[in-house]
C-alpha cells in the first residue's frame, strides 16, 4: 500500500452546516457510555510477551525490566472489583452502555461475558489482544480480525457490531474490516461529532467517533485527580452538546475502564455526571449500535 492508495485527510467535514441526525424521539443528545474490557487481554510475561503491559495504570510502576507484578494486579482489580462497581452503578440508573471488548480478556472471564448479555450491552471489538496493529503486517492483522471476532462470537454468543483498535488503527485497518464484513461501523476516529462516511474499497463505510477527551484516562494522564473534578469535566461537556442540540444536535461519547473510573475514589464522578443526565428531558441515552442503526437508516450515504 502506497500513499497514493490512502484516503486523504480532511479538515472540512460537515463544515458551519452539520446535518440534522433527527435522534429518535426528536433528542437534543444521543450519549453513548462505553466500557473498555481489556483486563486480561494486555501484553505480559504469561502470555509470552516480554513485557508487562503498564497502560492506563497508577504511576509509579514500572522503571525495570522483567515482570512487574505490581502492574498485573492492577488489571486484575479492573476485572475482579472495577467492573462490577461500574455495573451497578449504571443498573441503579437503567444506563446502557456499549462494551469496547478485547476478545480474549472476555474468554478469561465468563461471568463478566454473562453480565454484558444480561444488561444487553452491544459490542464494539476493541481486537484479540492489545496488538500493536501497526506493527503486525497486513496479513497477521487480518487474521487477528478474524480470530477476534469468532472468539466473541463464541463467547458472547453473537459478533460484534463495530470495531475499534488499542493502539489506533494500522493503514491497513479500515480495508481490513471492511472486507471482513458483519461489522456496522468502526470507531477508530476522534474527528467530529456526528457520524459520518468514508469510502473503503469504493464502497460507504460508517464511522462513528469515538473521544479521548470525555475519558477516564484524564486520571492517569494527567489533569484530574478526583471523582467531582471528572463529574464537572463531563458535566461541563454535556451542558454544551444540550444547549447546542436545540438548533444542530449531537453525539456524545464518554469512556470508562474498570481498572480507572471502577475504584471507588473515583466511581463518584460517574455518579453525579448520570444523574445530571438524569434531570434534563429529550436525551436519547443509548448503544453505539443503535447510533450506527439510526444513521444508515436516517442519513444513507450518497
């Protein structure tokens, strides 16, 4: 693949003029809440890597080479305690959320694959394991697009509706998806607020965004510090979009993962930020597949 056969960037976007999404029942905001399962599925020393994976991790860790098992248990927490918390916080609410699964930190853990069929979450693949996909090659990463999505197949017992990478995507990534088929969207882009189309392979191709910036990862990575300091971050966030959706209406996404948002110095901030939610009419809190749903329904690319 040569530059040439890349697409090319754009700046331009829907411009001043962003369509109308007509969100279901006339909604100022469609907010997605995603849940990023990933424990289980980070490069380690078990599982033949030569690294402990310290991503999105408390500071402090890490500095030496060999197996840091300081960094292990953290992941560990995520899937034992932190999930659980942020699952009960989004039932006493009746939230749904969407699920960025890792295949096999699903396949290590058949209740937390239980409890994503039983709160009937949708799920985006967020790959087999956290693969540096710009490293693979074109082919290993087909085959890991493959073997992902019949592992959660499997384990979920239907295939997921969208993707998106840990590491961003590769070049080959988009092609790769697409030719694979079944999946609705992908969300391996940060560039707008509002779903829009590529062309893949000459074809439409959906891409709903995704955000870094309404995102848990403000706790490691520097900025936020507490549980009210991230409720008014998306507090702050939201009364924009809602103000702004009487006339031009949005998307909003907010990422959370057990290891971070689910400890409970912190599960506070998810609390106030829902229950503000809570208090404003015409807010359409949904599923990413619905918000993919919606748009090929509503707004069929040209």
């Amino acid at each position: 693949m040569t530059d040439n056969d890349l697409p090319p960037r754009d700046f331009i976007g829907y411009g001043p003029t962003p369509p109308h999404p007509r969100w279901p029942g006339g909604a100022r905001l469609a907010l997605n809440i995603v849940l990023n399962v990933e424990e289980g599925s980070e490069r380690s020393f078990p599982d033949g890597d030569e690294m402990t994976e310290d991503g999105l991790t408390e500071g402090g860790v890490g500095g030496f080479k060999g197996r840091d098992l300081a960094a292990e248990s953290m992941f560990e927490y995520g899937a034992r305690a932190g999930f659980w918390r942020i699952l009960r916080t989004l039932a006493e609410r009746g939230v749904t959320a969407t699920t960025f699964a890792c295949a096999v930190a699903i396949e290590r853990n058949p209740a937390i694959a239980a409890a994503i069929r039983s709160a009937g979450f949708d799920v985006c693949c967020h790959g087999y394991r956290w693969e540096p996909v710009q490293l693979l090659g074109e082919e290993r990463e087909r085959e890991l697009v493959a073997k992902a999505v019949a592992s959660l197949t499997e384990t979920l017992g239907s295939p997921p509706s969208g993707w998106y990478c840990r590491y961003a995507p590769s070049v080959f990534t988009r092609r790769i998806i697409a030719e694979h088929g079944g999946f609705l969207y992908d969300s391996d882009s940060y560039a707008d607020d509002l779903p829009y189309y590529v062309q893949v392979a000459g074809q439409p191709h959906l891409v709903v965004p995704y955000t870094l910036t309404n995102n848990d990862t403000k706790f490691v990575r520097g900025g936020i510090s507490t549980g009210r300091q991230f409720a008014d971050y998306l507090i702050e966030a939201f009364d924009v979009l809602y103000r702004e959706g009487a006339e031009t209406p949005k998307m909003m996404s907010v990422g959370l993962h057990s290891r971070i948002i689910g400890h409970a110095a912190r599960i506070s901030g998810l609390e106030r930020f829902l229950d503000h939610v809570a208090r404003h009419d015409d807010v359409w809190i949904c599923r990413r597949e619905d918000i993919a749903r919606h748009w090929l329904t509503e707004h069929k690319a040209a």
